[in-house]
C-alpha cells in the first residue's frame, strides 16, 4: 500500500484544449440564456434576436467559460501543483471579464476578488459547502467505519429506551407477549410458526 507521505507527481494537462472544451459547453448555456432572454422581449425581435439583441449573452458565457478553464489548468502546469490557488486564480480572471461589462476598474477587481473568493473557498472545502472531506491523514474505509461504528448502540439498550412495539421487538418477545395476554385475558395464544421460505 503506498504512503499517504509520498511526493505526489504532477502530469501537465492541455490548457488550450481544455479551455476550448469548456467554451463550448458554458457558449451552449449561453445560447439557451440568449434564447431565453429573447423569448422574454415585449417585442417581436424575430429568431436572429438571439444573436442580435441579446448575442453578448453568449460572447460572455463563452469567454468566462474558457479564461476560467484556461488559467486554471495553465496556473496549474506552471505550479506543477493541484490546489485551489487554480481555482481561485481561474475564478479572479473569469470574474474579471464578468466585470468588463460595467466598465470601471472597481467592477472589474470587484467581480474577479468575489469570484475568485467564493470558487477559491468551495474547491478548499472539497467542492462542498458542508465542510472539508479531502483529508489525506485518514483511509477513507477507516474513516466509513469510524462513522458506523460511532452510532450503533446495541439492541438492548435500544429496546430500554424506546420500549417494545412500533416495530422495535427484542428477543424473546412473543413468549412474553404470549405469557402478558394469557396472564391479562386468560387466552392461550398459539405459537406462530417459522415462516416457510
């Protein structure tokens, strides 16, 4: 079993390729963002209102996308490092063409510190926001059975506390019922047999 000490070896991955991949995908979901923008127009704009009235829809879903991707994974062959300084790197830029639109310096530093804030913050938690799971101190089969093993309670003390009934029988249980009925009613009450499966 390899250590969890052992230096970790950095393979280079390909930036451009990756960017142009990831463009695509946020370009798409800039289309539909388009097409819904321009499905909610007052006027009729026509088919082409996609990419003529609200088109910069797309050009900044595209870019973000890409710068994203793109200085992630080049922030990343330059570090020979994964962490999530990429992350945040990645987000500070993408942010910043965010802020492009508004034209001012404060929004451009703005939108590119809150992006890379909050991208930076959910990759250092694990890509979670219910806390850090990427702990490499512990084997993750020994941390699952540390979890199944901290709330089982034996059965005991579970039909103490609760009390049988609702589904919560301890052993022995028909032979006391049995006795509690023929003792309170005075009915013999049969044993049920085995179920034959």
């Amino acid at each position: 079993m390899a250590s969890h000490n052992e230096e970790h070896i950095y393979h280079p991955k390909d930036a451009v390729s990756g960017a142009l991949k990831v463009s695509m995908y946020t370009g798409t979901a800039g289309l539909f963002a388009s097409a819904v923008q321009n499905t909610l127009q007052k006027q009729n704009v026509g088919p082409w209102g996609v990419f003529v009235r609200s088109g910069s829809t797309i050009g900044i879903m595209t870019a973000i996308g890409g710068t994203y991707e793109f200085v992630k994974t080049a922030s990343a062959n330059l570090r020979e490092k994964e962490d999530h300084w990429n992350v945040a790197l990645g987000g500070f830029f993408s942010g910043a063409i965010l802020g492009l639109r508004a034209r001012t310096f404060p929004a451009l530093l703005g939108y590119g510190a809150g992006a890379a804030a909050f991208l930076g913050t959910f990759d250092y938690t694990g890509g979670t926001l219910w806390g850090y799971r990427n702990r490499t101190d512990e084997d993750e089969f020994d941390r699952l059975e540390r979890i199944r093993k901290n709330y089982r309670n034996p059965g005991e003390e579970t039909v103490a506390r609760l009390g049988e009934g609702r589904g919560i029988y301890g052993p022995g249980y028909a032979e006391r019922r049995r006795q509690r009925i023929k003792d309170a009613y005075g009915i013999d009450v049969p044993e049920t047999p085995a179920p034959a499966s």
